[in-house]
C-alpha cells in the first residue's frame, strides 16, 4: 500500500526554508509519522529503548541533529525536548515536525512556545481520505447553501456496519477483516495497559482501564452524568470512584481516544434550559465497537445502537472538515414546556451539530444513518424547530439547515430548503 493522501498535508507542505516548529498531535495510530515523513529529510524516535536514552545522556542535541525539516516522533516523552526545539527555532536552525500520541502534563519548565510553533491535530481518516467518499459536495458547498442533486449511491447494510467497525485507520486499508478485529482488540488492550501511563507516568488498573472504555462505548453521544458512568462501572468493579474516573477519564482525552463535544450557548426567543455539558465521542467509533467486542451479527441487532455510532462517525468527519475552514463544532440542546391536546410537556430538544464561525455565522446538522423518507422528515422537523425557538434580533440566521445520512443523493428539500447529503459523497474544501 502506497501512501494514502490527507487533509493535512497542504498545511506541511513547502516548509523547508522555514525556521518553524510544527507539533501534531493524535490518537497512536491515526498516520501522524507516516503523513510527517512524506516531507522530512532525516528523524529521531523518542522511545523507552536502554539505547535511546543513553544516546541522549551521552548527547541530548542528538535531537536536533540532521537535514531539516527534521521530525522528532513521541518526542512528549522527554518534554525537556521542547524547550530546545524551541531554542532551535530562535537561532533559525530549520524546521522541526514534532508528533506525539500524548500530550503531556504541563509544567513550569515548559515554554508556551507562542510565535514558534504552529499546532495540527490528526484524526483517523475521513470517509473522502479513505476513498469511502465521491467528494462531489463539499463543506463549502454546504455553507454557501449551493447543494446540487447528486446521482444515488447505495451501500449495503454490510457494508455500512463494516466501515464503522473498520474506522479511519490508515495501517488497515488493505487488511482482510479478521485480522483488523484483532490488531482492533489489540489496540483496546494496548490503550487500558500501556498508553495511559504516557500522560503523567502513574500506573493504571488495565481492567479498570477497559471497564471506563466498555461504559463510554454504551453511553457514546450522550449527556450522561459522570455519577452514572462510575454507578456503571461499579456493578463491575467497585473501586471505581470519583476522584479515580476523573483521572482516568481525563488521561483517555489526553491520548485523544475521547473527544468532547461542548454545548452551543445561543439566544432563544422563550424560557427554557439550555444544556450546558458537553457530549463525549470516541476519536473512532470502531474504538467503541471494539471496546464492546461487536460482530457485524450483534451489530445488525442494534440499529438504535448502530445510530450512534453513525453520529460519532459524521462528527469525527466534520470535525476534520471544519478544520479547513476554521469552524468550531457544538451540539445543541434545550429543555422545554408546551402544550399538547391541552397538556403542559416538558420536551428535550437536541441539534446534533452545530458549526460556528468567528464572525458569528452558523450552519446545523442533523444526522440520520438511514436515507428514509420517514428518518428525514424526523430530522427536517426537529431542524425546524431549532429555528423557530432562535432570537434572530440576536443571533445571525443560518448559513444552512442539513441533514447527513449514510449513503442516497444529495438534494435540496423543496418544502423548506433543508439540505440532504450523504456521508459518502461529502468532503472538506
């Protein structure tokens, strides 16, 4: 397999005249060495070989030694690195790719680094670097609201649960699936045994490790309150404690295995509670479906489940799209009263992606895994809902209102204008 090209690699191109550090971070696994030797001329490896740390006892600028750009891997695992990176940089010694499946713990020896380093994040691949999308609508396509009608494109239901059991990752591509469940397990394993440990060094209970992953796995997009994931855990193992889930949840966000989705605070026209927690994600929803050890068989049983899993997908996807256009991303929720057949309701309202700008524009999306008339309506009415509730005295309108499903054609609602695009014909710029 040669090399598979990704998002990322414009923002690494033509730095070799440059005196710049540029650290990317990311789930191990995600391609960030791989993506950074397409543009390096020589590499140091930072590990917990005998032989590499004496190399570095004997001669610490060993790091620095060699024809830029130069990339230092897993360099966070001897942070006293950074501060001579950046001294480099000052005295214009070339530029340095540093990678790290970790970020460390700060502390006051660390220089912030600010004018010398340009950060970028990796994820597992999208649907388009991963040559699952056509690409014929892009983001921009979307938010400038000129979605064309595209031809029809049908995956099976195999094939759909197959991808999101498979994931993003760039060593699995020409696998056959059995050994991607196993090197998948294998992955779990490593994650609860040894990765944790990168962040601060403290030994962790692996079985423990595996429990906080097998509860988040269950509870993936929601709200849940960190009382009911230990409850959880407990009926498992009851040493599970607040103190203890913080730190092992904390170091599974450090090793960007989980990623937080935070609420969108926004102007509404009546009273009602806007959520305020954010909902979690995996990096990878096969990190979820491995965790629970699911075959495609148990998969099929669980299309409720499976559309979770779906969600987590499409925002691991946009999240990597929006990055070429600078948007942040938020859900947004809202408790409610109304009256129904004369009754007074409470209702639970929920956008599952809002992406902002900085000049205050904004685009929503739902996301459906089925391309269903009925799963379409669902999605184009609680849409609409989202904008009658909005204060537009105080809040922009909507660049667009979108709807993304798994596969079908894209095409522009008449009756409201609500765009539908399949994932798999979706892309960044």
């Amino acid at each position: 397999m040669g090399y598979k090209k990704r998002l990322i690699d414009e923002k690494l191109a033509n730095r070799e005249n440059l005196s710049i550090g540029i650290v990317i971070t990311g789930v191990r696994g995600c391609g960030k060495t791989e993506t950074s030797k397409q543009f390096i001329k020589s590499e140091f490896i930072v590990d917990d070989k005998e032989e590499t740390k004496l190399a570095l006892e004997i001669n610490p600028n060993v790091v620095l030694e060699g024809e830029k750009p130069r990339l230092i891997d897993e360099w966070q695992l001897e942070k006293w690195i950074w501060n001579k990176v950046r001294h480099a940089v000052d005295n214009k010694e070339g530029c340095f790719i540093l990678t790290g499946s970790a970020t460390p713990v700060e502390d006051d020896t660390m220089h912030t680094g600010a004018n010398r380093f340009i950060f970028l994040h990796m994820r597992p691949m999208s649907w388009y670097e991963r040559e699952w999308s056509t690409g014929e609508i892009t983001l921009e396509n979307i938010l400038k609201d000129k979605v064309t009608t595209t031809k029809k494109v049908t995956l099976s239901l195999e094939e759909k649960l197959k991808r999101l059991k498979t994931g993003g990752w760039p060593a699995f591509i020409d696998l056959n699936d059995n050994d991607i469940e196993d090197l998948l397990a294998g992955n779990i394993k490593t994650i609860c045994k040894k990765d944790l440990r990168k962040v601060d060094g403290k030994s962790r209970n692996e079985e423990l490790a595996r429990a906080l992953l097998m509860s988040l796995s269950r509870n993936i997009g929601t709200n849940v309150a960190d009382t009911t994931i230990i409850e959880d855990i407990k009926l498992f193992d009851n040493s599970m404690s607040k103190p203890t889930f913080d730190s092992y949840y904390n170091a599974l966000k450090n090793i960007h295995v989980i990623e937080e989705l935070p609420a969108w605070s926004t102007h509404i026209r009546s009273a009602s509670t806007l959520r305020k927690g954010a909902k979690r994600y995996f990096v990878d929803p096969s990190l979820a479906v491995a965790s629970l050890e699911l075959s495609i068989d148990k998969m099929k049983n669980d299309l409720k489940y499976v559309g979770f899993l779906f969600e987590n997908e499409v925002i691991k996807n946009l999240r990597i799209y929006a990055e070429s256009v600078k948007a942040r991303l938020y859900y947004f929720g809202n408790l409610y009263s109304t009256h129904e057949n004369g009754k007074s309701i409470r209702k639970d309202e929920d956008i599952d992606l809002i992406m902002e700008f900085s000049d205050g524009n904004w685009a929503a999306f739902e996301i459906k895994f089925a391309f269903h008339e009925d799963s379409i309506k669902k999605a184009a009415e609680q849409l609409n809902s989202l904008i009658d509730r909005i204060d537009f005295n105080k809040v922009k309108k909507p660049l667009s209102l979108n709807i993304i499903t798994c596969d079908g054609f894209a095409y522009k609602r008449k009756e409201d204008g609500i765009n539908v695009i399949p994932l798999c014909s979706l892309k960044g710029k």
